[in-house]
C-alpha cells in the first residue's frame, strides 16, 4: 500500500513549489484575516457593550437621584413636629382642622419642590390619614392594605414597593398604576418602638422615562427597568414586554447575556443599582452590534483576495525559475545515459542550482577517470591472477617440507618434534585452505588446536586450554581464521602477565539463530580505560595502524578480525570484549549461523 509521502514524492519538484509558496503566501494571509477579524468583532463588541453600560449606569444615576430625593422627603416629614403629632395621636397639640391644613400645606411644598412626585399620604396607626393628592375609596381601612403591611414589616426602613397593584387610593389627577412606582417608611415611636404610623409617596414614572427616551441603543434597541423579582417597572419600547433571563436576575450585577427569542438573536446588558435593587436592562439585536464587524470582514476579504492573487501569481514564478534548470539536468543526465560522456553543464548561475551544475560537470570528470581507472585495475588484476598462478606450486612445496621433516623426526624418534611439525603442518594448510575465505567451523576449530598445540608447547604447564563445540554445529562454514588472532592476544596479554598458570577457554554455541564463539581467559585483565578505548574502535571500526603509537599496546588483530567480520556479513555482526582487573577477559564473536551452504 502507498503510503501519503509515497503519493506526494510523485508529483514533479514545480508542482511542490509551487504548492509550498501558495501554502506560505495565502495561509497566513487567511489566517491573519481571521485573526483580525475575530479581534476586531471582539473589540468592537466589547466596546458595544461597554458604551451601552455607561448609558444604563448614567440612567442608574438619574434613577437613584429621583429615589434619594423621595427618600430624603420622608425623612424631612417624620422629623416634623406637627406630623409627629398626628402620628402620635396627641390631641393637645394636634388639631385635626388647624395643623391638617398645614400639614397639606407642606406636602404640596414637597411636591412643588420635587416635581417627580405625585402624592403624598400620611397614616397613623389609628388608621387616620391625611394627604394633599391621594384619597382612600369607600372609606375603607387602609391598614388592611399590602403597602401598609410592608411598611410594618421593615420597622422604619425606606421601602420601594414598585407599581401600585389594587390598592383603595385615588388620585385627583388619577394617575394610573403604570404610571407611578410607590414607596412607604413606618414611623417608629422612640420611646415605645411601636409603628405610629406609614408615610406614602408616589413617584412618576415620567421622570424615569425622561432619562431613558434621550438614550437609543442600536437602531432598534431600547431600555428596560425591572425590579429585583422580574416585574416591569418602565420601558422605552412599546412592544410587549420581553421576559428576562433567570440568568440576569441571580446573576452579577452587571454583565452582558445572549439568547434566542422567536428565532432571532438578542443581547441583553444589564446593570443593578444596589439601592434601589432595580436592574436596568439595554436589549437589542446582536446582528445591529457586528455591523461594523461585516463591512471591516468585507475590507480583510479583498486583501486577502488580492494577495492570494499575488502569492499565485509569484509562486509560478519562483516554481519556474527553480524547476526549469533541474529539468534541463535532468535531460543532460539522459543523454549521459545513453553514453554521451562528453556533455556539459553551462550556465551563469550561482546559486545552489549553478553549484549543482558544476558539481554535476565534476562528476562526469569523475567518472570519466573512474573508468579508465577501471580499465587499468582489470587489467593488473589479470596479470595478478596469472602470478597467483604461477607461484601455486609455493605451498605444496611448504606443505612437502614440513611433511619431510614429520617423517625423518619419527624416524630418528623426535616423538615431540614430530607432534609440533604436525602442528605447524595443519595450522598453515587450514590457513591457506587452497585460497578460500570461508572454511568449516570444525576446520576453524582444528586450526586452533593445531596453534594451541604450538603455545603448549612453548609455555608448557603455564598454558591450559579447553575447547568445547555443539557438535551440530561444526559442519557449517564461517569466515576463517577469527579464533587465532583472539586466542594470540589472551595468551601475549593475558595468561603470560599473570603469575602461575593460566586457562583459556573456547566455546561455540547457538544463541537466537547465530553462532557465538566465546574465548574466556583468567588472564591480568585489561584496564578500564584501556577496555573503554578498545570498544570504543571497535565500535567505530578503526584500524589500528601497528605503525602508530596508540595508549594501548594490544588490538590489532582483533581489529582486523573486526573489520572482516562486518565487510563480509554486516553491522549485525562482530566482536564484543568484557573484562575485569586480576580476574581475566571474555571475547564473544557473533557469527550467522549458516549450515545450509555445508550440506550443498
């Protein structure tokens, strides 16, 4: 299956340019239209709705203003000692007739003062009351009535109750419930801390409305106050009241919140005056406050239009000017395909394409001497057979030598000198193996015993060895001549350091499909650095050169066996070493385990 980098390696070098400059110009162009537009729909909302608060918190003031001043008004009458009178039902100082009309007298003061208010009515807890504008119907008694009820209830605190709703009081301007907001305050005795009595105060709505018509949210938003349990208390829009979210009644005191109604987006920003607990409320659609948003997306979408435009336009370009003379390599390198050795690159450039065209000139120069140096190297190869050739006869004559000296010493009975002729014998026919590089391992192993047999030799009771082998594995072929150079170097380093006699030990067996060869030895050891270094070369495969003067004295020939071992069967393949001070060296040559090639 093809894989995706598979599918996109199969389109051309033009094509890929002229994709990636595309990518490079229009993706940010998009993304910098979108990011623009997005920060700016968000700074031009935030401002929206920013400008819309100061709007509501300016109607808040006008709201709090109107309610401080009825606030103050009912201080100014419970402070007054005819009203106190009344309340307190002091028939020496109170006169109904005489102090009635004055008291009448200063609640038309307050309401000439304050134009905002509508009326003025005083009970006392007797369930007399007097009033300049508000009149009781059918006599009825007023302390039955819910404001009444809810002034006694908060003992003295300054209480909006909001829009009249069913109550027995007239007006003689016969003001309607939707067009007055009602608040009462109980005057509490001092000495007794009993409720004497209720004052009353009507407050227009039209002083609200004043402040809110001059303000216009949007081209068809409009304003709203509620109070703290959702009910209307005034509204710019004559529309049919819109229910407020939960959301702005139990939410923050000021805020924004958005929601579907009927199909159609509406925001509502809002703001909460603590005193009165009234919420005011600016409703308008959301599509009226991105307007501005649109016509500036409008703008970003011609730019981004015009340099997608310029980003094709020059990527065509580039694509070309890059593509074109790799095209033209393309076709030199066919002719040279062909056997057209003589053609060349000319050009002016000097960038990376004139440098490749220079290089690729160097390289049919290259080439060109490569094969005449070719040509020479087959030729004395030739002539280096045809010597091979001629000097075969050089082994058989050795082979007969020694053969000769095996039979006189036996003859004479030289028993020893014989056995280590023998020796000698078969360690250098297996190492010449008729001029093949891969032998069995039982050969190999041979080769060995025939080299230990020599050591044995010379060292006598100080040299021991022992040789153990998987006997299924003995007819398959190896590289040859792996073992020696190992066995040398743990005898010259290792067993003739060390003080009384010393063993070495040889191993072959499977191990995960390969062929381990391990050569153990209770030799000095070698030391750390000297170890760290050896591994290091042969981790690298560096050759010791013998004519360079290293830090340590020994590793030669487990170099070369290194680098014949990885030339000939690859990385996965090799020497490793482990060794410790005054306890000996472990050598593991890992080896595929090849059995076929012995049974062909």
């Amino acid at each position: 299956m093809i894989s995706k980098l598979d599918k996109i390696n199969e389109f051309s070098i033009r094509d890929k340019l002229i994709a990636l400059f595309l990518l490079i110009s229009i993706l940010p162009a998009i993304g910098l239209g979108l990011l623009v537009g997005v920060t700016v729909e968000k700074i031009l909302g935030e401002q929206a709705t920013k400008n819309t608060l100061q709007l509501i918190d300016q109607v808040n003031t006008t709201l709090e203003s109107s309610i401080t001043n009825v606030q103050n008004v009912s201080y100014l009458i419970s402070m007054d000692s005819q009203i106190n009178s009344f309340f307190s039902h002091d028939q020496n100082n109170y006169k109904e007739e005489e102090q009635g009309y004055s008291i009448r007298k200063k609640m038309q003061g307050f309401t000439s003062l304050y134009p905002e208010i509508a009326g003025i009515l005083l009970i006392n807890s007797e369930g007399q009351y007097i009033s300049n504008e508000l009149y009781a119907q059918n006599n009825v008694d007023l302390r039955k009535e819910k404001w009444y009820e809810e002034a006694v209830r908060n003992k003295g605190i300054f209480k909006i109750i909001g829009k009249p709703q069913k109550r027995n009081i007239v007006s003689q301007i016969n003001y309607k419930e939707d067009e007055i907001v009602t608040v009462v305050r109980a005057i509490v005795n001092r000495d007794t801390q009993e409720i004497s009595g209720v004052i009353l105060i009507d407050l227009k709505l039209r002083v609200i409305g004043e402040a809110m018509n001059n303000v216009h949210i949007g081209l068809s938003g409009f304003l709203t106050v509620i109070d703290e349990n959702g009910k209307d208390i005034y509204s710019t829009s004559n529309r049919e009241p819109l229910v407020i979210p939960e959301a702005i009644l139990l939410g923050n005191d000021w805020g924004s919140y958005k929601k579907v109604v009927e199909g159609e987006k509406i925001e509502f920003i809002y703001q909460r005056t603590p005193f009165t607990n009234w919420t005011t409320v600016g409703i308008f659609h959301s599509d009226e406050s991105v307007a501005e948003v649109r016509e500036i997306q409008l703008y970003l979408f011609f730019f981004v239009f015009f340099l997608c435009f310029a980003g094709i336009t020059v990527s065509y370009y580039f694509s070309n000017s890059i593509s074109n003379p790799i095209i033209e390599l393309m076709k030199m390198m066919r002719k040279i395909e062909d056997g057209n050795m003589e053609i060349r690159y000319v050009g002016k450039r000097q960038d990376e394409i004139g440098r490749l065209g220079k290089t690729f000139n160097h390289m049919i120069a290259k080439i060109n001497n490569l094969i005449t140096l070719t040509e020479v190297q087959e030729k004395q190869k030739r002539e280096a057979e045809l010597r091979s050739l001629q000097a075969h006869i050089k082994p058989h004559f050795l082979y007969n030598t020694l053969d000769t000296i095996n039979w006189m010493a036996r003859k004479h009975g030289a028993k020893d000198v014989a056995e280590i002729v023998a020796s000698l014998s078969a360690f250098f026919r297996i190492g010449l193996s008729k001029g093949n590089d891969f032998i069995q391992l039982k050969d190999e192993i041979k080769h060995i015993q025939s080299y230990l047999a020599i050591q044995k030799v010379r060292y006598q009771d100080k040299l021991n060895y022992e040789i153990t082998f998987n006997p299924t594995l003995i007819e398959g072929r190896i590289l040859k001549l792996v073992l020696q150079p190992i066995v040398e170097n743990a005898i010259y380093h290792g067993i003739k350091e060390r003080k009384g006699p010393g063993k070495i030990i040889i191993i072959a067996e499977q191990e995960s499909g390969c062929l381990l060869l391990r050569i153990k030895d209770d030799g000095v050891g070698i030391r750390e650095e000297e170890l760290n270094h050896l591994k290091e070369k042969l981790n690298t495969l560096v050759i010791l050169n013998k004519d360079k003067k290293e830090n340590i004295n020994f590793g030669y020939g487990m170099m070369n066996v290194q680098a014949r071992i990885k030339l000939t069967y690859g990385e996965a393949y090799g020497l490793s070493i482990d060794s410790q001070m005054n306890k000996g060296t472990e050598v593991t040559i890992k080896l595929p385990l090849n059995l076929e090639d012995s049974k062909e």
